[in-house]
C-alpha cells in the first residue's frame, strides 16, 4: 500500500531492509509535520534475544529530522539501528534538526558519531522517556552504544529546552553489563536550558555527562545512574575522567 500523505498519519515499519517501501528511511523520507512512525511487533520481535533478527543495517545515513513535530516509537517493539556498514566517517544514528520531536525505545549501534544528535538550535525535542512504559526492553527509553563519539550529542547556541530522559547508553539494553561509548555518554556544547534526567550512563571511556561552551547554560542534570547498573551498586564504568564534567559554563 502506498503511505498516506496527510497530517497526523501513522506509518508503520513493516521491513529490516536498508531502503525502499515499508522501511524506516522511507517512512522518515515521507513523514510530515504531525505524523507518527511505529514498528510492527511481529517484524521487530519485542523481547528477542536475536539482535540480528531485529536489526536494521544502514549502508548510508538516514535522512535528517527536519520536519519537525514527528513521533518515532519503537517502544512496543526492539529495533536495532546499526552503522557499521557505512563508511562516512561522520555518520549519525539520527541526526534531529527540527523542533517538538519525540523519539522512544530505538537501539543505535556502530555510528561513526552519536547516536543521536541534536543541532542547529533547535528546541522542545525529547530523546527517550519512562523506561517503564512499553514492553521493549527500553520501553520508551533508548538504547546508544558502540558509537564512534557519543551517545547523544547537543550542540550549538539555540539549542535548548529539549530533555534527555530514560536512556540506557554504553551498556547492554539491561544495564548490566558494560558495552561503551568510544568518547562519552552524553555531550553538550554549546547547547542551554536542557534536561537530562533518569539516563543510566555507563562503559564509556570519557565523561558520563559533559556540559561546555556556553556562560549561561542553565542545563539541568538530575536522577542519572552514572558509572553503575540500574540498582546503583554494580560497577560498569570505565571512565578515564568525569561522571559529570562542567567546562566553561
């Protein structure tokens, strides 16, 4: 079926294939301002222990979020997007550059940089949620790790009130065994007035959290599990600096 081309559709991933109809490159090329996309369950099976049965594998980028306004939800599902077959070396899992955004329970692995990225000024963005809603193993959280950079990076001045919340980045979708970030957790430059809250942080080889390049930053960090499993004992850091590092801001 052809997708439909109104306001507040709902189109549903229903291929693992890097391109063409029924896939998440389409559906993010022809998705508008106010629509939703979702994951069939019975494509991406929600409690698998197979990740190559769940997986995406990208040969180039996805395209950009510049529509604005556009839910992606993989929470009731678990959806694995992997780079390791592209080759530019500045590759994003997904690369936000529009405003009111909402993204859930996606699995980014193998990027060149983050796995997910915000920029350009934009606003009202939020990447993740409560990991008790949905029946992935994130829920509505997503899971960042084994990327060339960061997990989630925010950069450049404007870039504000979007809020990090209920992501698991540098470990198994768990939290229990250690996996890593090449560079760090999560990463602001530049970037004001932004939440991070309820992330579980851990395995990177940098800073857990790290806010620079901007006097005013009013950035809020609150209720992260940073270095450690979701109980707060077990120990998955592998950190070479900070859990939480403030640099000129």
């Amino acid at each position: 079926p052809r997708w439909r081309e109104y306001r507040g559709a709902t189109f549903v991933v229903t291929s693992r294939d890097h391109r063409g109809l029924g896939t998440l490159r389409q559906a993010l090329h022809d998705a508008a301002n106010g629509d939703t996309i979702t994951f069939d369950p019975s494509v991406f099976p929600r409690r698998s222990t197979f990740p190559s049965a769940n997986t995406i594998s990208l040969t180039t980028e996805l395209p950009e979020l510049v529509q604005g306004n556009l839910v992606i939800d993989a929470s009731d599902a678990r959806v694995v997007v992997d780079g390791s077959g592209i080759t530019n070396t500045d590759a994003y899992g997904l690369h936000v550059k529009s405003n009111d955004n909402i993204i859930r329970g996606l699995q980014f692995v193998h990027f060149s940089q983050a796995g997910i990225g915000l920029s350009g000024g934009v606003q009202h963005n939020t990447i993740g949620g409560d990991r008790q809603l949905g029946t992935g193993p994130t829920g509505q959280g997503n899971w960042v790790t084994g990327n060339g950079t960061f997990g989630i990076g925010l950069w450049s001045p404007g870039t504000s009130s979007n809020t990090i919340q209920g992501n698991v980045i540098g470990t198994d979708p768990d939290g229990i065994t250690r996996q890593g970030n090449f560079s760090g957790g999560i990463f602001s430059d530049g970037a004001s007035g932004n939440t991070i809250v309820d992330n579980l942080i851990g395995g990177y080889v940098d800073n857990g959290v790290n806010l620079g390049g901007v006097i005013d930053g009013h950035n809020t960090v609150r209720g992260n599990y940073i270095g450690t499993d979701p109980t707060g004992v077990a120990d998955l850091a592998s950190n070479s600096s900070n859990g939480i590092a403030i640099d000129n801001s």
